[in-house]
C-alpha cells in the first residue's frame, strides 16, 4: 500500500524533472489518496461477518472519524440547508477507511417548517436506503452528527415534530427490517465528509452519485480521517 503512494509522488516528480510539469501539490496529495483508495479496494478480502445484534443510539466518543469494525460498514450522513434547497451528503466506507460509495443530494424545490430538521431526517433516510440498496449482506452504521435524529429514530417514546412524521417512521422501518442495520451519533469534527459533500450540493445545486472513487471536494477530509483512525487505532 505504501509502495502504490510513493510510486504515485515518484511519477510525479518525474514529470517535473522530464516534463516540465508545474507542480501542484494539491493535485498531487489527490492522486496519491486516489491511488491509496484503489489499492485497498484491490486488496481487500470480504472478511468473515461477525454476528450482531441491532444496536440504536450509540454515541461514538472520538473526536475524529473512527473506523467501523471488522466486517462493518459506516455511513456517515449530514443535511444541509440554502434559501429553498434541502442537501444531502452521504459518504460509506469499510474498515480501511476505503470510500466505497459516496451521495450528494438536491432538493431544490423545498418549502415547508424547520428545513435544517428534515434535513437532518432525509439524511438520515438516505443512509439506510444507501445501506440496504448497496450494503444488504454486511452490518452497516448509520452515524450523523444531529443527535436529535439519532433519539427520534431509535427512542419510541419520544414525540417528534409532524413535519418530519413520515421520514422517522420509515427509518424505524428500515432499522427494524434488519439486525444488521445501527445508528450511531457523533460529533461534527467525526462528521466532516458528510457535512462537505451536503454544503457541495448546497453549492452546486447538483445530485451526484460515485462507487469506488472519491469526490475531490471531500479527498482532503477523507485523507485527514484515514490518518487520524490509523493513529488512534
């Protein structure tokens, strides 16, 4: 894996001496992280999965994105809000912090009550829907920063507000539908993928979907995290 990165610098630094390319280093920390990205994807074996249980309103204390479990997937998801839009970003990765999948949503047509709530409802929706349509074989977690969400999905007890009535049903449905399914809160610093992919459909007014590839607009996060987890771990 090392190998694959610095062979990516090297070629680099090759078109510099031989090429007279000029050097960018943005560019070159992306393709590096690409390349990083591809290897994992390559080398990885589907681990044997673990049995489970549902497990609702974890809350994950780290300070930096944590990597899921052997076996696991994490989906981290955010919900955004500008003028009359209402956006969405979802980022999934295994256990290597390999991106395997990656969402941005746009709703452009938005009107109602309390946009930054159903936001943070619809994100978490896509989140299961992403893992059940993408992930249906492997236990998957659900995290977003909104713990409000995380308490509204997983405490039955709880009244939540009319507007987002339909959206906290389904991901009960969802949830309840199988064990391999969790949700978990975090914080905003745990959570900075899924935030910068739902302000980039704020931004482009776009929906964007990417299998095995990572966004350039979340690369440097995406770098930061896989660092940080490997450091803590």
């Amino acid at each position: 894996m090392g190998c694959a990165i610095i062979w990516s610098i090297w070629k680099s630094r090759n078109r510099v001496v031989f090429d007279g390319w000029k050097f960018d280093p943005n560019e070159v920390i992306t393709n590096a992280l690409h390349v990083y990205n591809e290897h994992l994807v390559a080398a990885c074996i589907s681990p044997t999965l673990p049995q489970t249980n549902t497990q609702v309103g974890l809350v994950e204390t780290s300070a930096h994105w944590s990597r899921p479990p052997e076996g696991y997937i994490k989906i981290n998801v955010d919900g955004a809000t500008w003028k009359n839009s209402i956006d969405v970003g979802l980022v999934s990765r295994n256990e290597f912090g390999v991106v395997l999948a990656c969402r941005s949503l746009f709703d452009g047509n938005w009107s109602g009550k309390d946009a930054p709530l159903e936001a943070e409802a619809r994100a978490f929706l896509k989140g299961f829907e992403l893992a059940i349509a993408k992930f249906p074989d492997t236990p998957t977690i659900i995290e977003g920063d909104s713990k409000l969400m995380v308490d509204y999905i997983s405490d039955y007890h709880l009244i939540f507000p009319w507007c987002i009535r339909s959206i906290v049903q389904d991901c009960r449905s969802l949830l309840k539908s199988s064990i391999l399914l969790s949700v978990c809160h975090v914080s905003r610093h745990a959570n900075k993928a899924a935030h910068k992919l739902a302000r980039t459909a704020a931004s482009s007014r776009l929906s964007f979907e990417w299998c095995y590839t990572i966004p350039d607009c979340i690369s440097d996060v995406v770098l930061e995290d896989a660092s940080n987890s490997f450091i803590i771990d």
